[in-house]
C-alpha cells in the first residue's frame, strides 16, 4: 500500500518533509506578523482581514463540537489507517463520507449551531438575501450582468455579483422545492462539499492507484479545509467538480473495459463541470485537472470530448438563457476592484495566500507536495515514452491551478475557501507519506487549532 514511499523511509527523507513543514510553519508566522502590522491602526494599509492571512477574526474559543471534533480526530488517527489495510472499497468509501461530514460538522460546531452553521449563509453579502427577490428566474438570467457592478440601486450583493449565476440559482432551486433559509443552505452546503471524500480517492482507484487511493481517504476525511467546508459555497463548488473530475476518470476506465456506462458518465462528468464555470469564474482552472485525467486514462480522443461536449452544453443553456460568460468575467474584474480588492496590497497578498493555503491543506499536504515535485521532475514526464504517475500528475495540475490563480490578482486574500476546488487534489501527494498517523495527527491539530484560534467570517 506504500510502494512510493517505502524506499523513502531513510531518516534524511522523513527529516527533509518536516523542513518543508517548517518552512510552511514560518511562512504562516511571518505572515500573521506582517498581517499584524499592517492592521495597526494608522498604518495606511487596508488588509480587510483582523487575523490575516486568514479572512477572520482572532477568537480563542471553544463550543459544543469541540469534544466531538477531537474524539472524531483521535478514532480516524487510532484506527483509520487499520480500517484502510483490511476494509472492503465500497463500505470504505461510504464510512470515509460519514466521518467526513461528522468531522466538517463537529468543526462548525465549535463555533456554535447558529454562528457556526445556520448563520452563516444569511448575511447581507451572501447568496440568500437575494433568494426572496428572484421570482422570474429567465428574467433573473437576462439582467444578471446589468446588475454585477457597485454603486447602482439593484446591484447584486457581494457574493451574488462576484459569480456566476449558476452559484445563487442553486439557492433559488433549494427554496423553490421548499428548503429554504440558512440551515438547509449550509446541509447542502456541507453535503455536495464532503463529496470530495469519495471523489479524490475514487478518481485515484480509475486510475489503477488503488494503493494510493485508500492511503488518501483517511487524509481527506481530516482535510483542515473542512473548516471552510462547512459552511461556504466555495465547498459546495469543491464536490461539484470533484464529483465531476472522478466520473471523468470511471468513464476512462469504462473505456478501456469496453463498459456502456463511459459515454454518459464522460458527459455528465464534463456537465458538472461546466456547470462549475458558472459557481465561480475561477473554476475554468479546473480544467487543468480534468485534462490531466483523461490523459493519464489515455482517453483523450475518447472521454475528453465528451467531456468537452458536455460542459459546451451547459454554456449553451446558460447563453440561450441571456447571461455570457465572458460579460460576466469582465464586469466582475471591475467590480471587484470597485471594492475593498483596490485596497489590499498586492504585494501582502501574494505570499500571504499561499500562508493562508498552508493552513486549509495542512502539514501532510505540504511535505506531500514536496515529495510530488520532487519525484515529478525525477520521472521526467514531459519526454517522449516517459509515463507519469497520476499522484504526481493530479498534484502538479492542482499546484499549477494555485499558481495561476495567485498570480492573476484576483485571489487577494480569502483563498483558504476560495481555492478548495484546487486544494482537495493535493490530497493524494499524502500517498507518498510514511508514519501516516503522525501525518493525520497533524492535520487534525491544524483544524482544529485554526477553527478554536479565529472566527471565521465564511
């Protein structure tokens, strides 16, 4: 179950994945240094987040899921790594979404039933205090762009206007068959978010690394970004394209047994993420991904157009329905620097982000994306008969993601959340880890620490 990592066991390599963690720890410090610095009152500098690089709060707490969450973080750690040797796929998978949705709930819970959960998706920046004004959702389509930009009477409220349409319409529908108001908002929330237990590992298992794939499910299940999880919709959009991502890979699969299930699973897995490219503009990065599994499926004149086809068709109804992407995109630059994007520095947020990533990915994320790229350059993939493997190609994909949407400006602060979609598929570089239970101790702690240390805002 560790073949990568057995021939790493030498002292000198496990000593070189905690200076990378250390790196990450001084990172993470010199930013809430200069973070606090630069809140100091008088300093002319406007970070927009009290415990930055994190967008929240310091407020040591405790709360009514804080026994819950440890007792959840000390059975995963005592008995995940057993459950993975010895259980079979399917009821693992299954027991691997439970825990996760416990673990993400026992997290909010800290935090308290309403401040924590039912509140969160309520407040006047959000999704649903727009819900009551949509009664004509064509019409809605039609005059969303005219309604993106500040400073106007019907302007949309930040989250609303800062994406796609697709984000709020999931809020409409969940009113329109009678699951209004914040509680459901956050249990689909949570829901659709904790797919990405089953999707990453699932992806990984269609893509013949079974071993690697029951070595991550324990590490996606303590995944410290399940703070964020639960509850914002940047969660919701991590499972819809992690559930995408993973039926693209079964359809490789099927493609290769000759299966009849490839075609339509290639199809819908393509839908939902084109239906991701209307929850968030950033989400066409995903795309990377998505590329990357079909081509370790060598199903690029197979599944990948269907995939293709798929999304295509979803842009089609959303266009046919009077919302352009691309109008959208634009205006959505412009109102973001309409706000409070203008006054935070670039020049903070560019590394601070990655501080902020390091804390939603956790400790075993960041030695395991140094062993990833490390043995990615090692295996040379780029040369002509040189095969990848797809832990290495589905990290690098995911930190090429994280890096282009770094650089474009557009993620100045608030990517512990924002950036889930990418983080989830670091996941599987933790398959190249020994001493998994130290690892999942670590990220358990990480989540736990963050969650007791800040309020999160969303």
């Amino acid at each position: 179950m560790r073949t990568l990592a057995v021939a790493e066991e030498r002292p000198e390599k496990r000593s070189r994945d905690l200076w990378a963690v250390l790196v990450a720890v001084v990172l993470v410090g010199v930013a809430v240094a200069v973070g606090g610095y630069l809140n100091r009152p008088g300093s002319g500098v406007v970070l927009w987040a009290p415990a930055a690089p994190l967008f929240a709060q310091w407020l040591p707490h405790v709360g009514p899921g804080t026994l819950f969450a440890v007792l959840i973080a000390v059975a995963v750690v005592a008995w995940g790594p057993g459950l993975v040797a010895r259980m079979r796929w399917r009821r693992l998978l299954a027991l691997g979404y439970a825990t996760s949705l416990a673990w993400t709930f026992a997290l909010a819970m800290i935090d308290g039933w309403h401040r924590g959960f039912t509140d969160r998706l309520t407040n006047p920046n959000e999704y649903l205090h727009e819900v009551p004004g949509i009664t004509d959702i064509p019409a809605m389509l039609r005059q969303f762009s005219s309604r993106i930009l500040d400073f106007q009477p019907d302007s949309w409220t930040t989250h609303v206007s800062g994406h796609p349409p697709g984000a709020t319409l999931v809020f409409v529908w969940l009113d329109r068959i009678g699951l209004s108001g914040g509680a459901w908002a956050a249990t689909v929330c949570v829901l659709v978010g904790c797919l990405v237990t089953v999707a990453v590992p699932l992806t990984l298992s269609a893509l013949h690394r079974c071993d690697a794939a029951r070595a991550t499910l324990p590490f996606a299940v303590l995944f410290p970004g399940a703070v964020w999880v639960g509850v914002s919709a940047d969660g919701m959009f991590a499972g819809v394209t992690a559930t995408g991502i993973a039926l693209i890979a079964v359809a490789t699969h099927g493609f290769r047994a000759g299966r009849w299930y490839a075609v339509p699973l290639s199809v819908l897995g393509g839908a939902l993420l084109g239906f991701g490219m209307y929850l968030s503009y950033g989400l066409p990065l995903i795309g990377l991904i998505a590329f990357a599994v079909t081509l370790l499926g060598r199903s690029l004149t197979r599944a990948l157009p269907l995939a293709v086809a798929g999304a295509l068709a979803v842009a089609v109804v959303f266009t046919a329905a009077g919302f352009w992407w691309f109008d959208g995109y634009h205006l959505v630059v412009e109102r973001y620097y309409q706000g409070i994007a203008s006054a935070r520095p670039y020049s903070y947020w560019v590394w601070a982000d990655l501080a902020s990533l390091a804390l939603a990915a956790g400790p075993a994320l960041v030695a395991g994306v140094r062993r990833s790229g490390i043995a990615f350059v090692a295996a040379r993939p780029w040369r002509r008969g040189n095969r990848c493997d797809p832990v290495l190609l589905l990290v690098v994909a995911a930190a090429v993601a994280i890096v282009l949407a770094d650089v474009s400006g557009l993620s100045k602060a608030e990517v512990e959340r924002i950036w889930l979609p990418f983080t989830v598929w670091l996941l599987p570089a933790v398959s190249l880890l020994p001493s998994w239970r130290w690892w999942l101790a670590g990220q358990a702690l990480t989540a736990l620490a963050v969650n007791s240390l800040v309020l999160t805002f969303w």
